[in-house]
C-alpha cells in the first residue's frame, strides 16, 4: 500500500508509543488509543498511595548498547533523562557466602579484560566465558541449560541469572539462541555496549511523558479509556475498529497498528498464532531512600531476589520466572525478600520498612523454544494492519528494547520504509483462546 494519511495506533505501551513516535515524525497523522487512562503499559509509574510516593510498575535495566531504545529516547528528547556509570560494571553480592565482586568487562570489542582477574567473576577463568560463544548458534531447540554447563560456577554466578533476567524464563527452559542473540548485542560488543542505564527519575519521565509531549507537539491525537472490542475485516483490509465508545471506520487511505497484549491480539485477528506461555515477575518497593555512594543496583546470587535497584524513595526488587512465588502472601515474600536487599545494601534486618507487593502474572511471553516459535512478524495478509509488541519477532526477549524495535518495524511497514525480515503471517497456524489477562495485584504491608 501506499503511504497511510493517517494511522490508527492500537495500545499505548512502548511498542504503540514508538510506533506513533516515528509514524508522527514521518509527517503521517496518528490518533492513539489506549484502553487504560494513562499510557506505557508495563512501563510506567505512579503515585502508591500506601507508601506515599511514586513508584515504578517494575524495574527494567538498559544497556548502552539498546541502539533503538536510545533512539526512541533521543527522537522524543529524552536521552539525557539516563544515568548510569562511567563504564560497563556489574556489582553482585552472593547472600549465602557474603562474597561481593563487580563484573567489568573493558571498553573495547577485543576481550582483554578476560585476562583480568578483577574484572572476571570470582572463581571463573577467561575460558569460562568463551565457552558461552556456541550461544551464537545454538539450534532452535537448545535451551540455556543443554547449550551451557549448569554445574560451572560462572553459570551459577552470571550465566542463570542473566538468562532468567533478560529472558524471564527459567535456564532449563529458556532459549539458548535467544540468549545468544542477547549476548552478541551486548558482551560480544564490548564494555562499550554494555554500560548500565536506568532513569534519574522515573520510567514515565523517562519513556512515556515525553513522547506524549512529543506526539501531541506533533498534531497527534490521543485517546485513553478506548478499549478495542472487535476489528471489521473487508477483503484484504481492516475497514474498522470497534471501541467501547463507538465504531472508528479505517478508510481507504488509512492503516493500523495493534501495539496491545498477545492474548488480546489473539481474540482480535483471525488465525494468529502468538505466543501462549507465560511467566510471572514479582516486584516489592520498600520505602527507604539511600543517597550515593550506595549503588544503583546490586544482582544477588542465591537469594530469593535478583535484582535491587536504588530509587529516589525506594529499593526496588525484582524476582523473574516467579511463578513460584506468585501465589505467596505478602507477608512471606516481604520478608523472603526484605532479607536479600538487607544484605545487598549491609541494612539491618529489623525494622523492615514499608512494603508495596506487586504480581504480574502474565508480564511477559515465556522465551522457550516452543514459543518463540509462535512469534509473528510486524506484516500480516492485510495490507493495512501492522503488529507491534514486545511478543512479536523482534529477534529479542520482552524487553524495552524489543517492544521499541516493534514500534519500529510496524511503522516501518506501513511506511515501506524497509523489510520486514521476521516470519510472515501468509500462513497462520491455528488461533489460540485465551482467557482475559489478569490485572497485577498488589499487597501493600506497614
């Protein structure tokens, strides 16, 4: 199809965000639809009037090397709303020893840092990391597990929880080519593309408020509590979109893209096939504030958590591939948890702050071989519909920098700006039904 003189952008999460971002700066007319009353999705923050602050939903780390993340950032004036350190280091923390490192790898793409033992994992040797290259084609079938061994030390102290977190699948199931793919855009570029990034503020400041600045500066139009309930299909195009509020006709010289959940695209699009497995993240904010120097983050090897972040008013936890947890009360997970950041950040263990809990049961995809297989790419059979999410064949697990890259490659479609190289829809398998996704929970304790 020709160029669209106006798009219909279907979700407001990240992928629907820079989808209308670069459609709008391509001179094409965007209305944005949002079904919640605020934009960014799983990325986003908000006021938690139990803890009297605002919070993240979740955590979520950059690297200097997520090219499109940084782009979208740039592109809405955000770029310098990132902070991080000065080159690519890592603390860790193993609770069960009290052993404390930081992974440095160097600046340059040449691994000389390998042969450092103060920048390595303790207990590791440069050969430990070589051994990780086989990610790089691994087979489709491979999991982390089989590709790497799950008896070394580096696998225990680098390798798991780095797959478990990009991922968000456990190792014994998780894709190995995925990881891999994960790895070449990051170590495999040196230091250089591996410096940690998270916002000065807060993920809305950072990713959401801007581009809705920079949409609206634009000419856009943005609609929230709009929920999709059904799409007219007429022949080899999308005529229509039924709302809540009333029925939008998508004329001739029109298009779409449905930036929203798999499981709703599902019900939406005849004969998807999208991904149907899916993993939880448990978060807990405790309302503390600690000033530098104390870190930005800390990884825990053999705790409950894996991550902690420092925020203005809170440290922030995150435990990946939790459906383990998700059915745990808040006053177990609090305290499981509370013990790890205690360590982390050498805080004592009584009196635990306040604590907000919160499940996404459902965050994200389930990055096993068997799904990844179900990704579809951006291009579907009708002419003017385009997917985005951080579901769809981006090449990358469900994180920022592959739901931005789905922004992309859906308005790079609709703008045949470029190939679309990820699988086709021409022959969808069969549809998958789903039940609604259920809403985060959050148990807050004093």
């Amino acid at each position: 199809m020709s160029r669209p003189s106006l798009v219909h952008v279907v979700g407001a999460g990240l992928a629907g965000l820079a989808a209308a971002v670069r459609l709008a700066d391509a001179g094409v007319r965007v209305i944005l639809y949002e079904a919640a009353p605020q934009a960014g999705g799983r990325c986003r923050s908000y006021r938690d009037q139990a803890l009297g602050c605002r919070i993240d939903n979740g955590n979520h780390l950059l690297i200097s090397g997520n090219r499109a993340a940084l782009r979208y950032l740039a592109a809405i004036g955000a770029a310098d709303s990132l902070i991080g350190p000065d080159e690519a280091e890592y603390p860790f923390v193993d609770v069960a020893s009290g052993e404390r490192w930081v992974l440095r790898p160097g600046a340059g793409w040449l691994p000389a840092w390998l042969f450092d033992r103060r920048r390595r994992v303790p207990g590791t040797g440069p050969l430990d990391y070589l051994k990780a290259l086989p990610l790089a084609w691994a087979g489709r079938e491979r999991t982390v597990s089989e590709a790497l061994d799950p008896e070394s030390m580096i696998f225990r102290r680098l390798w798991q929880p780095l797959a478990v977190a990009v991922l968000n699948t456990e190792a014994e199931t998780g894709s190995a080519r995925l990881l891999g793919r994960v790895l070449g855009d990051s170590f495999a570029r040196g230091g250089g593309a591996c410096r940690p990034l998270v916002p000065r503020e807060e993920l809305s400041q950072s990713f959401v408020e801007p581009a809705l600045r920079h949409l609206q500066e634009r000419g856009a139009e943005i609609r929230f509590g709009a929920r999709l309930r059904a799409i007219n299909f007429a022949g080899a195009r999308v005529a229509g979109l039924q709302f809540e509020p009333g029925t939008e006709t998508v004329g001739a010289a029109q298009a779409v893209v449905l930036a929203v959940p798999a499981p709703v695209a599902v019900r939406l699009v005849p004969e998807l096939d999208a991904p149907d497995a899916f993993r939880a993240i448990v978060n807990a904010h405790y309302r503390i504030a600690l000033a530098a120097p104390a870190p930005l983050f800390i990884g825990i090897i053999g705790g409950v958590a894996e991550w902690v972040f420092r925020k203005r008013a809170v440290l922030s936890v995150t435990v990946s591939a939790a459906d383990r947890l998700a059915d745990l009360p808040a006053e177990t997970l609090s305290q499981r948890l509370w013990h790890d950041v205690a360590r982390a950040y050498a805080l004592p263990l009584e009196p635990m702050p306040p604590v907000q809990i919160v499940k996404e049961r459902r965050a994200t995809f389930a990055a096993t071989p068997e799904q990844l297989a179900r990704r579809p790419a951006a291009a579907t059979r009708w002419a003017n519909l385009a997917l985005a999410g951080d579901w769809t064949a981006t090449g990358l697990p469900a994180t920022i920098e592959g739901a931005v890259r789905s922004g992309d490659a859906a308005a790079a479609r609709l703008l045949d700006m470029a190939p679309i190289a990820e699988k086709s829809l021409s022959a969808p398998g069969p549809r998958a039904t789903l039940p609604p996704d259920p809403p985060s929970v959050h148990q807050t304790l004093p």
